[in-house]
C-alpha cells in the first residue's frame, strides 16, 4: 500500500526519503518489510500528509503488518 502510493505520485524511494527525514532503506524497510517496523506517530503523520492519506491509512497498514 505505501509503495503504491509513493508511485502514485511518481516519487522514487529516496525523493520520498528525504521529504519525511528518514533512508531510503528505511523507506524500503517500511514498504516491503513493515513487521518489522515500528514508526512513530510523528513519522506517520509525514507519511500520511506526503502521500495525500489519513493518518489513520498509515497508522492501518502497520497493524495490519504487525508482528502477532
């Protein structure tokens, strides 16, 4: 979901990473791996408001993904 998005709006992996502060492995790590993330609301929020969703968008898809 966050990967569609990000192309959506034709960012690359490491535009997307320095919009919100963070790596690009990071980003990678976020998209593809998200058990084993564990983001802070601050970084959901700049998650959320680049890629034009709620909040709560981001906050679903990580615990969804979440380590049981």
């Amino acid at each position: 979901m966050l990967k569609k998005k990000r192309v959506e709006k034709n960012l690359t992996e490491l535009e997307f990473a320095k919009r919100i502060g963070i790596s690009k492995s990071y980003v990678s790590k976020l998209e593809n791996h998200p058990t084993e993330c564990n983001p802070t609301i601050n970084l959901i929020i700049k998650i959320s408001k680049e890629l034009d969703v709620t909040p709560f968008f981001v906050f679903k898809f990580f615990i969804k993904n979440r380590k049981r």
